[in-house]
C-alpha cells in the first residue's frame, strides 16, 4: 500500500511540474512579428485618384472632393472629406478644380500626401 501511495504521488508530482514549465514557456518573446500587418501595409500604400474640390476648410485641414471610383480600394464615385499631410497644400486648391491627387491611410481616416 505504501508503494502505491508513493508510486501516484510520484506521478501526480511529475505531471504537476511537466504543466508548470509548460506554462513558464508560454512567455510570448517570439510573437513580436505576429502584429497585424494589414494595417501597416495600407498606411504604406498611396492611393491615387481624380476628383473635384467642392470645399476648402483652412481652419480644419481638410478638403472636400467629388472623386471617381478608387478601384485600389473598390470604392465607387463619391464625395469625401479628406486631411492634408501639409496644409500648403490647401493654397493650391480653389473650389470647382479638378485635380489628381495621392492619399494614404492614417490612423484617423484617409490622408492627401500630394495633389497635381
């Protein structure tokens, strides 16, 4: 009787420790590449598109455009709002101008990185 109270608790111990270092090697040092890269990915990619400037607000950064559809991004013709990257860029823009322009993603919505 003695050996087998020995004998299992023997086992019970090596099972216990076995599940311990499992754990301890579960420390998450090797995921650090497993970050999302979809969202790093688009704020790398330019956009380019044609639209019409139908609102310049200085004061907000921001431009109005009526653009065609973005096949990029499988968008269709719309109106949008947009931030510049550098606000010289809204001196370059007048009302009722149909311009080029490039746009990437931010954190906060689509960003104009260039307008020709």
């Amino acid at each position: 009787m003695k050996k087998l109270l020995v004998s299992s608790l023997t086992i019970i111990l090596s099972f216990s420790a076995t599940s311990i270092l499992a754990e301890q090697k579960m420390d998450h040092d090797d995921m650090e590449n497993m970050a999302p890269k979809a969202e790093t990915s688009d704020q790398q990619i330019t956009h380019s598109a044609i639209g019409t400037v139908t609102k310049v607000d200085i004061s907000s950064k921001k431009v109005t455009l009526v653009h065609e559809p973005i096949e990029s991004l499988s968008w269709p013709a719309m109106t949008m709002g947009f931030s510049v990257k550098d606000e010289t860029l809204l001196n370059k823009l007048k009302v009722g101008e149909t311009v080029d322009f490039e746009f990437k993603k931010a954190e906060q919505g689509y960003v104009i990185t260039e307008v020709k």
